[in-house]
C-alpha cells in the first residue's frame, strides 16, 4: 500500500532524496521547504508531490502545512523530521544568540512539526514520527557540543513520545546517521561559533581542521541512506533507534564500553546513596 510522507528540510540533502525515492516507488510526498519553489527545482513536476512553504520555527505556519497535506492526500503516514542545522564550535565560544537560533530550527522546530502532524495520525489511528538525529546526539565530541545538545533533545523526546503513543498504533524512530557524503559540513549546513579562543585551538581548532578535510569525502553514502529509510518506514515494528553508517555503529560500542567501565568502577559510590529502608539491589 503506497505511503503518504512529510518530509521537512526536503530542498537538499537527505530531504531531497528521501522525497525522490519515495515518488519513484508510488508514494505520495508533502515536501517543506522555507522556498518550495526549491523542491519542485530540485526534484521536478510530480502528480503525487506537493511543495510546501515552511519554516518549521513558525508553529502556525506548520500546522496549515500539515493541513494541507491531509486536505491533499487524506492522511500523513510518515513524518520525517529532518530540517536542521550544524554548529562548529566549543561550548564556551557559542553565543546565546546562536544557541538560541539552533534550538529554534533542531528542536523547537521540530516539535513544533510534530505537534502540527500528530492529531492527523492520532485520528487515522496510525502513522511513523521518523526523527533525524546524528550519532553526535548519541556519543559528544569536542566542538560539537551545543549542536549535539540539540540532537541529545531530539533523542530524548523520541524515547519519550514512543512509549506515548505506541498504544495509539503510531511509531516513533530517531535515526542516527554519521559522516555521509552530503553538503552538512559546506557553509549552506554548518555554521561556525563568530568567537574562536585560542586555548581551543587543539580540541575545537583540531576538530575544524577535520570537518574541513573530511567534508564531501565522508564514508556514508546518502543514497543508501534514503533507501534504508524506506525500508524502516516498511518495517511492521521499526526499532526506537535505528544506526546508520558503519562510523556510528563504532562510535556507539565504545560510547557503550566506556559508560559500563565508568559504572563498573564507581558503583559502590553510586549504590551508596540510597535510604538504609532500601534492599540492595544486585549490581
């Protein structure tokens, strides 16, 4: 049975080819962009596309979005969740106007989208959140903090909001890519902290150096990408976390063997702090 999709930040990158993949195979593709005039350039006239303007930080704007959608195609099957931004720089360097901005687009954005698509699936009694994170939402690294802040948000209230509305027949998944070959590290996608301190210049300054090296040579393939999130949206019971690329599946053994060594060897203090009424629990 062919799908319905909203997709958000579907101009370029991931969006772009999500919103292809699913038109080539039948579905039906409500693509937002803050210019929809760049969706119908970037993917072409289609019977079962409909572009849609959409700055997902306006939440008024977001519900007529999804209205539309529904008034269009009957339903929304899927939401993807994919409009964002990166920020490069140490936690002390970014300022609050541009932690607020990135807030504002990564996670106030995106509930702002959810909010507006929910009621629609809650009253079809089904439907699949997909939210966009990054393996930086899993496991931090220097230079990256406040932007994977925003995707540590995102993982959180996918965690959340799946055991919500489960019970309603709707799935939710935080998909975490890694380094795919998309223009994420380019000027268009990433935006740097205006401060830079010196006594960063070998955690924050290294990590720029390597997003520059790195950018359009990255080992993930954003084709492959768009089409592992068909076959999640195929899925009967998709996962609440879903890995992808072979750099995150990495990243997060050793996020996981560092958090059990750490917990192994302060366990006796972390078990010290319950009341004397409690019993033990086995560690």
């Amino acid at each position: 049975m062919s799908k319905v999709w909203f997709i958000t930040g579907a101009s370029r990158g991931f969006g772009v080819l999500m919103a292809k993949d699913a038109l080539a195979r039948g579905d039906s593709v409500a693509a937002t962009a803050r210019n929809p005039q760049a969706v119908i350039d970037a993917i072409g006239a289609h019977p079962n596309l409909l572009a849609l303007r959409l700055d997902v930080t306006q939440e008024a704007a977001a519900v007529l979005a999804a209205r539309a959608a529904v008034d269009r195609f009957g339903r929304i099957d899927v939401l993807v969740n994919n409009a964002g931004y990166g920020l490069l720089g140490a936690v002390e360097e970014a300022s609050d106007a541009e932690v607020r901005a990135l807030y504002d687009t990564n996670v106030f954005g995106l509930l702002n989208v959810t909010r507006a698509v929910l009621p629609h699936m809650r009253r079809q009694g089904g439907g699949h959140v997909m939210n966009i994170s990054s393996v930086g939402g899993y496991t931090a690294h220097a230079g990256w903090g406040v932007y994977g802040s925003t995707k540590f948000a995102v993982e959180g209230i996918s965690e959340a909001m799946a055991e919500e509305v489960r019970p309603l027949g709707i799935h939710v998944t935080v998909v975490e890519p890694g380094y795919f070959r998309t223009e994420f590290l380019e000027g268009n996608s990433l935006v740097s902290t205006d401060a830079r301190l010196d006594d960063y210049a070998g955690t924050v300054g290294a990590m720029r150096t390597f997003a520059a090296s790195v950018s359009l040579k990255q080992p993930g393939d954003p084709r492959k990408l768009s089409l592992a999130i068909l076959k999640l949206a195929d899925s009967a019971q998709p996962p609440v976390r879903l890995m992808l690329g072979s750099d995150t599946v990495r990243m997060v053994r050793e996020k996981n063997r560092f958090v059990e060594q750490e917990l192994g060897e302060w366990i006796s203090l972390s078990l010290s702090t319950d009341h004397d009424d409690v019993l033990p629990q086995a560690a």
